[in-house]
C-alpha cells in the first residue's frame, strides 16, 4: 500500500493538503483512504460532511478509526477514534490478565469509566497505520493518506516504535526468556497463570506489533509531505522538521507552499506580503530543489469547502475574485466585489497542483548511513549520516557501549554501530553539506591482527 503521511508547521493548512492529496490520487483510480487525527470537527467542516462517527459493534474490530465515509468515487474519509479504541483495548488487556487481578484482588474496570490518556493519540495512530496494511486483497485501500500532528509532534510519534522496542529489549531481554518452560509447571501447581508468563507473552505481542508498524514506517512506499506557509518565522521550523525526519529515515516526497497571495498587485499592504512569502519561497527551492520538489498553491481568497467537483480545473493565482484576485480582501468592505454569486471553493480546485502520490515499491527502504573505507589513506573508518536541516550548535554526539546516541535540536536517535565501528573509537565529528561525518579509529586491542 501507498502511505503518504502530511505534516507540516502549524496553522499551515496540513488538513486541507491531505485532503486534495487523496482527492488526487482517487481522480488516478486508487482507492483512497484519508485517516485525519484532528478531534475539533476542522476535517468534516473542510470536506462538507457530517460528524465521523463510529458505528455500534465496531469497537469488537478493535479498528481505531470511525466508518469510512464515501466523498467521491475512490475516496472515503475516516478518523481515527483515540477514545473508544482505548477503551476496547484496555478492556481486552483487562480480560487477557484477568488470572494477575484475582491473584492481586483487584477489581478490573468498566468501560464506560475509562478516559483515553494523555499520549494515547499516537498509539492509536501508529495502530492505524498498521490497521490500513491488513485488509485482505481488494478489500482494502491502494492509497492512504494521514493528516498527522504538527512537524515536531509528527518525528516524535514515527520514532516511538523503534524507541518502544529497545525498551523491550532492555526491560525483558531474549536471554531472560530460557526458563520459561518451567513456568507451565509452576503455574499448575500455583493454579493460576504465572505474572511472568503473561507479562512475556504480552511483552512479545508488543514487540511483533511494533515490529510491524516501524516497517509500515520504513517501507519505500511510505513518504512525507511537509506542508508550509512561506514566511521567515516557518523557513526555521521546517528546517528543524528536516533535521529529524532525516535523523529517523523518513522520506520527504514534497515540499507543498500553501496559501501563496498573488504577485503583481497595486495593492501597498498585499504587495508587501506577497513579496515577503516570495523571498521566502525562493529559500524553500533553494534549500529543498532539485532533491525533492516544492509544490506552489495558491491562496484561494476563502477556506475549501467540500469536494467540489472531483475532475475540477486547476487553480490559477488569485483565483476567487475580489478585487487583486483575492476574495473577500480586495473592497474596503471587505465583500470581494461578486463574491455573494460564487459557490464556495472546493478541494478540487487544489488537487492539481499538490499532486497525487507516484508509485513506490513497498519494501524496506535502504539504510541510508553508509560506511567509507579510509583506513590506507588517513587510518580511519568514516560513518556518514545525511542530516539536511541540522546545524551544529544544535547537534550531539554520545558513544554508548556498542551504540552512538545522535541529538539534532529537540530530537535524538540511538543508533547501533555497524559490527565493524565497534571495535574503534570515535576520533572525530564533522557536520559538512548537509551530512554527519563521524570518524573512527580502529582500537589496537580489539581490530584483527594483520598476518
């Protein structure tokens, strides 16, 4: 499956994005799912439907978001319901222990008392995610699309699984689990199921549905889209938002300029706006082209409402009347000029230019640290790590062990030395062009001995 998954700075439109997104890739004949986590109720004012609800018996799937609604052909809306997903878990984690309650004499909770706490948006999402890759064929989606929390928000959640999963390791350690054939007969004779044996056999259960979700994460065919609205204050954020996209693998598939006034106007106020995202924008291409595309969409003069109509034209700058192109802005009364006569702006006047997603295999994206051999030249190995966006009075170094523990601004990654830097010493960093340097030097006591 294709995943596309829309962040962005906020306030900068990553609702309305994902939106034309799915609508453009169903105008391509894929069947779309657009999964949003918003809870305000922005997503069904945007797409002109009613509120998304689950629907009674659905929690017994255990699915974390609501009944797909249908908007156009090929493409239906869901969202992700964090609170009845919590509960339907913690109820079947509450059955699955229920021998440890009675043992501890404690009295498990109903349904209608448990509150979704604070986080468990994410694991509700990362869930999602997983959720979409099961269906069976041709019952599924070929694209899915997810309006995810704002950038920052966004780099913490895709690093949880494979932060989750090191926990595991260190808390319930493989090599802990030998004796666990004697739990069987222990449990016989206690007469109730062993703590230890539920509490590995859950830890396991996590430990697969993690695995499986950090590989939605890492698939080729799961890509980024970074949403902007041009303008100094947003050019510092989306650079932090690369940073650490770069530092956990993700791949940014596109760049999307929302909201762009138009140029050209005699309008004193509107013109210095507009050449203020201008300068802005030409950083954006400076920064981000050829590498990775930056996509331009107009400001429509008003927010988008429902689909319009799903073969819709494309926007052209300043599209939407009023006077200088913007409605609603152009009068001093601020009507626009016609702008009573005019339906509202639909997604389709965006779904052309923001694009529908190309096609990806669905593998396991290469690793994209590599390992230079320097060692006849200058007697080191160099470890290379692409971190565009970082500068280098946000960025640390710590080795640890068999393992080197890489902050960028507010994010951090614990990465496994490759079998080979384990047995040097970190003799130097250098941060050049976008990408971290790190050296090594073989350690004497420990690099094999030539003959």
């Amino acid at each position: 499956m294709r995943t596309v998954l829309v962040t962005g700075t906020g306030g900068a439109g990553r609702t309305t994005v994902a939106a034309a997104t799915a609508l453009a890739a169903a105008r391509e004949g894929q069947r779309t799912l657009l999964l949003t986590a918003d809870p305000d109720g922005t997503p069904e004012a945007l797409l002109g439907i009613r509120a998304l609800r689950s629907a009674p018996g659905r929690s017994a799937d255990r699915l974390p978001w609501s009944v797909p609604v249908e908007l156009a052909p090929g493409l239906w809306a869901a969202r992700i319901i964090t609170d009845e997903w919590f509960r339907s878990e913690l109820t079947a984690l509450q059955d699955r222990g229920h021998g440890l309650l009675d043992l501890l004499g404690a009295t498990p909770l109903d349904g209608e008392e448990l509150t979704a706490l604070p986080g468990v948006e994410s694991i509700a999402l990362l869930r999602a995610l997983r959720a979409a890759q099961t269906a069976p064929p041709g019952t599924g989606w070929d694209v899915l699309v997810v309006d995810m929390p704002p950038a920052p928000d966004t780099v913490a959640l895709l690093a949880l699984p494979e932060q989750l999963r090191r926990y595991l390791r260190r808390l319930l350690p493989a090599e802990r689990q030998a004796a666990r054939a004697l739990r069987p007969m222990l449990a016989q004779l206690a007469g109730v199921p062993m703590p230890a044996q539920r509490l590995y056999e859950t830890a396991e259960r996590w430990e697969r549905e993690l695995a499986a979700v950090q590989g939605v994460i890492e698939s080729e065919a799961t890509t980024v889209r970074l949403v902007v609205e041009p303008g100094p204050l947003a050019d510092r954020a989306l650079r932090t938002a690369r940073a650490g996209l770069a530092l956990h693998g993700c791949r940014v598939e596109a760049v999307i300029a929302n909201r762009l006034l138009p140029t050209g106007t005699s309008d004193p106020w509107l013109a210095a706006l507009s050449g203020q995202q201008q300068d802005a924008l030409k950083e954006l291409y400076e920064q981000w082209a050829p590498a990775v595309p930056v996509r331009e969409l107009p400001h429509l003069g008003r927010d988008p409402h429902g689909v319009g109509d799903p073969r819709g034209a494309e926007p052209r700058p300043g599209d939407g009347g009023g006077a200088d192109g913007m409605d609603g802005m152009g009068g001093a009364d601020g009507g626009g000029g016609g702008d009573a006569q005019r339906a509202p702006a639909g997604l389709a006047a965006l779904a052309g230019a923001v694009g529908a997603p190309g096609a990806r295999p669905d593998r396991p994206a290469p690793d994209p640290w590599t390992v230079e051999d320097r060692l006849a030249d200058d007697g080191v190995l160099l470890w290379r790590l692409p971190l565009p966006g970082a500068d280098r009075d946000g960025l640390g170094l710590v080795r640890r062990g068999d393992e080197l523990i890489v902050t960028v601004g507010p994010f951090h990654r614990v990465l496994p030395l490759p079998s080979a830097l384990r047995r040097c010493t970190v003799s130097g960093a250098g941060l050049r062009d976008g990408w971290l340097q790190v050296r090594f030097t073989p350690d004497p006591d420990l690099w094999p001995k030539r003959l």
